[in-house]
C-alpha cells in the first residue's frame, strides 16, 4: 500500500481547541456530585462513562462553542443517530484492543486486528453516510471538522487500498478451515519430528462409516480421516487439553508470523492514529447525545428553550424571563408555572419565604439548574436569559443523612455551611433551601442571619428560601451593616398567594407571615373559625348522645 498522510490534531465536540481545553480546566469551574445530586442534575442526565461535573466550565468561548454543537444537533436529528449508532462500535473497538494487547504476537492478536479494522472501516463508512449528505447545512466548528475530517478519509488512496487489503486478508482468514499436520517417527514408529504441512480451505472429513454413507462418497484423499490423532477433548484432562491446544497455536503462530508482523504495522500506523481521536471522543459523545435526548424531551413536554447570552463573568449577572424547573417540568403533568427571576445591583442575594409547597425550593432549584444548563452548553428552561458564568455551586439542602450522633443534626448543617466558605469566591452561587429547619425559630434565624452577613461580605449570588420569617424581616438589618463595608444587597422574595390560594408566581416583595400562618392554619383545619366549629359539632352530637341516654335510662 502507499504511503498514508497522517492525521494530526484532536477535533472536539466541546472544546474549540486544546489549549481552550486547557484554559477551561485552570478556571477551575466547580460543580460537586453532591450538588449535581441535589439539583436532581442526573435525572436529567444520566451519564456512565464520566461525571457530568467534569463538563461544567465558567469560560465563554467554551461555552458558546458548545451552544452552536447543539443548535446542529437540534437541527439535524441526523446528527444524533449518527452519534449513537458509533458508540457500540468505538467500544467493541476500544475491548479489542484490549484484548489484542494482552495476546501479545499471535494469532489471536492477528485476528482482533483484523477485526479491529473491520470495526473501524465499518464506523468510517456510517460517519460518512451520516455526515457528508448534510455537511452543508451543518454550522457548528465541531461538526464541520469532523465532516471534513471523515471526508478527507474516506477519498485517500490509502483508505481504498486499506479496505482493499483487508476484504482480502478476511477472505483469506475466513476461508481457512483446516490445518494438516506431518510427523516424522523414529524406527521404533515414536513421534520424533512434528509440524504443520499446509493451511487448507476445506474440513477435513472424519473417515467413519456413517459419514461416508451419508455423503456417499468411500473415497479416501488428502481431507479424510484415517485415525484420529486423539480423541481430541475427550476424558482428557485440562493440563492435557491446554499442551494440545498450545502445540497446535504454537504451530500456526509460526506460520503467520510475518503476516502478524505486517498487518500490526498496519493497524498501528494508520487505525491506532485514525480511531484514537473518535474513542477520546466517546465520553464527549455519551454527553452530547443524552443532552441533546433530554432538550428533545423538554420541547415534547411544551417548555419553552432559548439560547442563555453568555456575559462576562466579572459582571456577575443573571436574566431570566419566564424560568422553569426542568426536573419538574418532567416530573409532573400539571401546566407548569414560569417566573422571572434576576440578580442585580437590587439584589444579588435573596431570601424567599413563603407557604410550603408554595415554589419556594422549585424556584431555588431552577435558578441553579439554569446556570449549569448554561454552563454545560445547553440550552435554558426560558423565553430568554442573560447569565454571567459563576465559578461554582454550592447547594445545601436537607440531605435526610444528617450525622445525628457526634454532631447532632444542628451541628451537622453548621459544618456543611461553615465549609462553603472555604472556597467560596464572589463568582459563586450558592443556594440555601430550608436551612437551619433542625433547630427553633429563634436559634434558626440568628444563624441565618450570620451566614446573609457573610454571603452579602462575600460578594457572591445567593438564593436562601426558608420558612424564617424573622429572617426575611431581618433584611434591611443586614443591610445597613454590610452595604456601608462593600457587601452586596439582600432583598426579599415572597412564594405568592392569590385568593386564599397558592400562585406559585415568586415576586419581589416584603413577605406578609401572618398571611401565610393563616394559609397552614387553614389548610389544616386549624383556623379559629374551624376549631370552633368541630367543637360545636361535638357539643352537640355529645348532647344528644346524653339526652337519649337519659331517656332510655328513665
């Protein structure tokens, strides 16, 4: 075969390039499994070959070099069966090579080869009938390339004598069926001398009477048995077997031995290179793939998905007109309710209060879903949003694993507050849901307004939603002592209640508590009006009971 022109450089479903790779990986964007858990990220998406956190980066070019992967993938569902049509392929790939690896120069290494190259032309040619009929409607840098890339493969001489070589050597293997072997004996007829004599096309036939009488053939030729050597695996031992067998692929090996040689320049000069970059791909891929299946599914359920502005992060902005939560969305048949939601010189942390099962957590964990779909590349549960990438998440939410016993529950939440601000920076995001439920009211809320003080010092975009409403009205408290030493302003949110019923609409307000004691107290019959009206009811039907017993008694 001639001489192949190499191929250099990685393409990348999610990077532009390597040192962007490389850039992305020393800002360092943190998204913790605990956090991914807790925002319900992988019931969104389920990956199994990588963390999800591993995606998540706070760089702008990255991400927007993202956003145009998935506008293709949205606009060509092509795309997306291509993608997962090559997974099976480039693992089957990946656990051959695998195998051949450990078998070392033999011939079973000489047939995953081959193998590893029909695998290989076999994914080529589906990315070709994937890629080239559309690679003029496709926009994105990454897939471009890699149309490009495969094109350029395919309409290389080398590729055509590749597969021509290869539909000659699998022929060649597939057709061998036999071995004949020759052995030398001695004067006393003892083996002395024994070796492989030809490779054969044809089985050899067994010699007996009813196989000859079933092919009608009584010939005796080179291809029928006269004796069997040994009853070959039969009451043998497995020390036995494993010397015959070893005797036998020793033989062969010997045989191929410069075809091994020569075909495993093969595979490493040319499939080994061509294959690397698709199998480093993979993890890139699975994302790809399950990101694009879980914006399809948000679409079906009628949500509306728009393509977040990427604003730099020193702003440290965030807009969102009609939000949703998307793990609701999915979650429930019920028509979803969207809220806006910003931070901004207003408010760059906010305390929401509210009835239960108001909003309040749904909101907080929308707003935090909607950075990490932002900063994975995806698209957000909105009409339209602005967002300024933060440097990481913090959540904390009842995790119902509190460490009761060296810590109790209190202690347990202090200390997983208290290590946020280890690494808490002021382009982070920290999300606070329920917090502090494990102690009284008033304990609750003078922590709490320890760690508003410490946030609003930090600088940073926080969401506390909490039943505290000492809390809430604390706000302009804190306020007025950390806005004068450079903190950033608290406002407050409020889970809306219209008509005595729960809007799930969050609005900018001053929270009303005793509006909302009164929604839990009549939600549970616990209203003046309805005690009252138990008791009266008992009275009487008390009453009457006494008065029928007085009768009968008299």
């Amino acid at each position: 075969m001639a001489e192949h022109e190499p191929m250099t450089g990685d393409i990348s479903l999610l990077y532009p390039d390597a040192e962007s790779a490389r850039r992305s990986d020393a800002l360092g964007a943190r998204l913790s499994e605990a956090s991914a858990e807790q925002l319900e990220l992988y019931y969104l998406i389920d990956l199994k070959s990588s963390d999800i956190g591993s995606f998540f980066t706070a760089d702008p070019e990255v991400i927007r070099y993202r956003q145009e992967t998935f506008s293709d993938m949205a606009e060509n569902p092509e795309l997306g069966r291509t993608l997962i049509k090559m997974l099976p392929l480039l693992s089957d790939i990946t656990e051959l090579r695998r195998m051949g690896s450990e078998q070392g120069a033999t011939t079973e290494s000489y047939l995953y080869s081959i193998t590893e190259v029909e695998l290989y032309t076999s994914l080529i040619e589906h990315m070709k009938k994937g890629l080239l009929p559309i690679s003029d409607r496709l926009t994105s840098r990454a897939f471009r390339a890699l149309a490009d890339r495969i094109r350029t493969l395919t309409e290389s001489e080398y590729y055509k004598n590749l597969n021509e070589r290869l539909n000659e050597l699998t022929r060649r293997v597939r057709e061998i069926k036999s071995i004949t072997v020759g052995v030398n004996l001695d004067a006393q007829l003892r083996p002395e001398h024994a070796g492989v004599l030809s490779i054969n096309n044809e089985p050899f036939k067994s010699g007996e009477i009813l196989d000859k009488i079933l092919r009608l053939d009584f010939k005796e030729d080179e291809y029928t048995c006269i004796a069997s050597l040994v009853p070959f695996r039969k009451n043998q031992s497995e020390n036995q077997q494993m010397a015959l067998s070893f005797a036998f692929n020793s033989a062969i090996n010997e045989v191929f031995k410069t075809s091994i040689r020569s075909w495993k320049k093969v595979v490493q000069l040319y499939v080994l290179e061509n294959t690397d970059f698709l199998i480093r791909m993979m993890p890139e891929i699975e994302f790809v793939v399950k990101a694009s299946e879980l914006m399809t599914r948000l679409r079906e359920r009628g949500c509306r998905l728009c393509r977040p502005e990427i604003l730099p992060a020193e702003e440290k902005r965030f807009e969102a007109v009609n939000l949703c939560n998307p793990v609701v969305a999915l979650k429930i048949s019920d028509p979803i309710v969207p809220n806006d939601f910003s931070f901004d010189e207003e408010g760059m942390i906010f305390v929401i209060t509210g009835p239960n099962r108001g909003g309040k957590s749904v909101m907080t964990c929308a707003v935090g879903l909607a950075f990490v779909m932002a900063q994975l590349g995806l698209y957000v549960c909105a009409d339209s949003a602005r967002v300024s990438p933060c440097d990481a998440i913090f959540t904390h939410f009842p995790t119902g694993s509190e460490d009761t016993i060296d810590k109790g529950r209190l202690g347990e939440e202090c200390a997983r507050l208290d290590a946020i601000f280890d690494t808490l920076t002021e382009n982070s995001l920290a999300l606070l849901d329920e917090s502090l439920s494990s102690t009284g009211s008033y304990e609750a809320s003078y922590i709490a307004g320890e760690v508003l003080s410490g946030f609003s010092m930090a600088r940073c975009r926080c969401i506390f939603s909490t039943h505290l409403h000492d809390l809430a009205a604390s706000v302009d408290r804190i306020n007025a002592e950390c806005l004068p030493k450079g903190g950033v302003k608290i406002d407050n949110m409020v889970a809306a209640i219209d008509d005595g019923t729960r809007s799930f609409k969050i609005r900018r307000a001053r929270p009303d508590g005793k509006s909302y004691a009164r929604d839990i107290a009549e939600k549970y019959g616990l209203s003046f009006d309805k005690i009252m009206s138990k008791i009266e009811a008992n009275q009487k039907t008390s009453g009457g009971a006494a008065h029928e017993e007085k009768r009968n008694a008299q």
